[in-house]
C-alpha cells in the first residue's frame, strides 16, 4: 500500500532459505525443531502470498517478546470448556503458529464428529495471517469463518467518525473449500491497511496512499510515522461505517464472547505485547447440503462469477485467494524481496540470539 521509492533498498531472498534462516533463529532462541519450523511455514508463506506485513519481519518482535515472557517458547493450546461442539481453548501466550494450528486440528476433528464446531481460541500470541488457519480447514474439506481480535498493547485504529484509535486491525476470514482446487480465501484486516504494512511502508521510508491514516488531530495523513511517532495518530476503518461496525463485531464475538477479553483500558499495556483471541466456525458440508452438492453448487458458483466480462484494463476477474497464488508463484522463482531495513533486523536479531556469522546464511542474492 505504499508509495514511492524506498530509499533503504531491498533484498531478494530464495524462499527456502528465508525458511532456514528463520527456522535458526526460533531454534537459537530456545523453540523446538516442531514450534521453529511451523513459525518459519507461517511467515514465510505470507511473505509468499505478498503479505509481508505477517511474514519475517515479525520475528524481531517475536524475539523481543520471548525475552519479556510475553510470548511463551514451546507452549502448546489447552481445551479450558469443553461442550463437545463449542470448545474453549486457552494458548497460553504460545507462540500462536502452533496454538492456533493445534486449536483447529481439535476444531476439524469436531467438525467431522458433530458436524461443526464453534472454537474460541484465546490468549494466544499473534496468530499471524487469518487465511492460514482457512486454509488448514479448507484443506481438512472443512468450510470455515474467523474473527480476531487484538489486545495487549496501544490502539491503532480509529473508529468510524472518531479521531484517535480505539481498536486494533481485527482481521475477518473465510475459506470455502473446492474439490481438487485451491479453496476461496477472504481473508482482511478491518481497518484500510493491516498495521503491518504501515510498518512496512515506515522501513522503506516511503509514503502511504492517501485516505489510510489520520494524524493526531484527526487529518488526513500519509505519514506510516503517525503509528510510531507521538503524538500518534490513527489508521482508518475500512469501507466507512461498514468496515467500522465489522470492527466492533470482530472485538465483541472475539474477546466478549470467546472470554478471551476485548481491547480496551483493561488490557492496554505499554510495550509490544501482541494477544490474539479468534472466535472459529468450522462447518463440515456433509452435515448441511451434502458434500456432493456443496461442491457442485461452488464449481458452478464460481465459474459463473469468473465469466464475467473484465472491465478496460483488468485481465481478468479474480476470486478471493487468487492474487495471492499469484504472487507466490512469482516470489517462489524470483525471491521474497525484503526491504533494507526489515532485513537488517533480521540480521541483528541472529545475532543476538547468538547466531554467530558463519551460522548466519548469507542470502542477501536471489
């Protein structure tokens, strides 16, 4: 989303070894092989898909957030109510690439038991880019519908009409699943731009779209240093109103509802602390429809959806998830391109965790 050249440059690393790299970080700061190398999965696949703002440069924070014990090495996700079909689980402050994974393994294996299962996945730290657990049930032939919340550190997006944050970026998923074929994926953050990507644009140096962010005062800015810099500004919701409310319903259900806890004064806390709660509903077709139907019903859908005449200048008409596979297919031959910045904290934080330089892969050529 943002504009402009970057004026820290940019890196192009093979996809493989961005994974290894990340891999030896998590493993030098106390992960198992397992936690280690389902963090590397999750980042670098978002980095794969064009979501750099959920990909490796995360891991400094995450590093930094071991060291606090605000995320919690090598924990794992514990069922804390149980009524067979609507299940409870705390993470723990778990790394949230493994307590999210393990919630919707039980979540699926529910699903095939009773036909759905609502899950509400709570204290978990960051759990990353929604999609990834869509698409875990896709995969399962499960359909599935996310909402998340954030809490543990500052307000970052401004409600409709409001000119100072009183939320955070509170992501909405779902996944369909298509027999033979890559599943439907919407999968957004409900505020214009994910946090991550003004973090992203605040590396480059560059500038954001116009529309994205307000400054202190409520004007409109696009200045990524209004989110880092006092006195802060704000990002805006999406879609006016619509995206505002969807917000609101994303805290409530995901913090109210889960008891995981809403953002707000009780859960603000100074610092980088990052706390998911995710409330999943994990429908099997079989239970409804019939998987038969389901999947006739969705072939016929789309491919009605996709005959639609392109408008002057676009290539063709796209389905949610498309565009990301897109740019993996791109990325997995050419690179996943990092900027200068991002990279040269990813440097740093082998480091520290004591990564010395010759354990530290030179990957700076694609």
């Amino acid at each position: 989303m943002a504009e402009g050249k970057s004026s820290v440059g940019e890196v192009r690393i093979k996809p493989d070894r961005l994974h290894a790299f990340t891999m030896a970080i998590c493993r030098a700061d106390g992960s198992s092989d397992v936690e280690a190398r389902l963090v590397a999965d999750h980042l670098v696949l978002a980095n794969l898909f064009g979501h750099d703002s959920h990909g490796v440069g995360m891991i400094p924070h995450y590093i930094q957030n071991t060291d606090t014990g605000a995320c919690v090495r090598n924990n794992h996700a514990k069922i804390i109510r149980d009524n067979g079909a609507v299940i409870v689980i705390d993470g723990g402050a778990g790394y949230g690439q493994v307590v999210a994974k393990e919630a919707m393994d039980i979540g699926i294996e529910r699903a095939r038991k009773h036909g759905v299962c609502v899950v509400g996945l709570t204290n978990a730290h960051h759990i990353g880019r929604i999609g990834h657990w869509g698409e875990q049930c896709a995969r399962a032939g499960m359909v599935s519908t996310h909402w998340v919340n954030v809490h543990g550190h500052k307000s970052l997006v401004a409600p409709f009409g409001g000119a100072e944050p009183r939320f955070t970026t509170n992501p909405y998923c779902t996944a369909i699943p298509r027999k033979g074929k890559e599943p439907i994926v919407l999968d957004f953050a409900t505020s214009q731009v994910a946090a991550g990507k003004v973090r992203v644009a605040f590396n480059k140096k560059v500038q954001m779209e116009d529309g994205l962010l307000i400054d202190s005062a409520g004007h409109p800015s696009t200045d990524p240093g209004v989110l880092y810099n006092p006195p802060y500004g704000a990002i805006l919701p999406f879609g006016l109103h619509k995206g505002g409310g969807l917000a609101v319903i994303c805290d409530l259900l995901a913090g109210a509802l889960t008891g995981g806890r809403t953002h707000s004064p009780r859960t603000i806390k100074p610092g980088t602390d990052i706390i998911n709660n995710m409330l999943s509903i994990i429908i099997d077709p079989e239970a409804m429809g019939g998987t038969a139907f389901f999947e006739d019903e969705v072939e016929t859908f789309i491919t009605w959806v996709k005959s639609a005449k392109p408008q002057p200048g676009v290539p063709e008409v796209l389905t949610p998830g498309e565009p990301e596979r897109a740019r993996k297919i791109d990325r997995e031959k050419n690179g996943v391109p990092i900027d200068g910045t991002t990279w040269q904290q990813l440097l740093d934080v082998a480091r520290k965790v004591r990564l010395n330089d010759t354990e530290i892969p030179q990957m700076a050529a694609a």
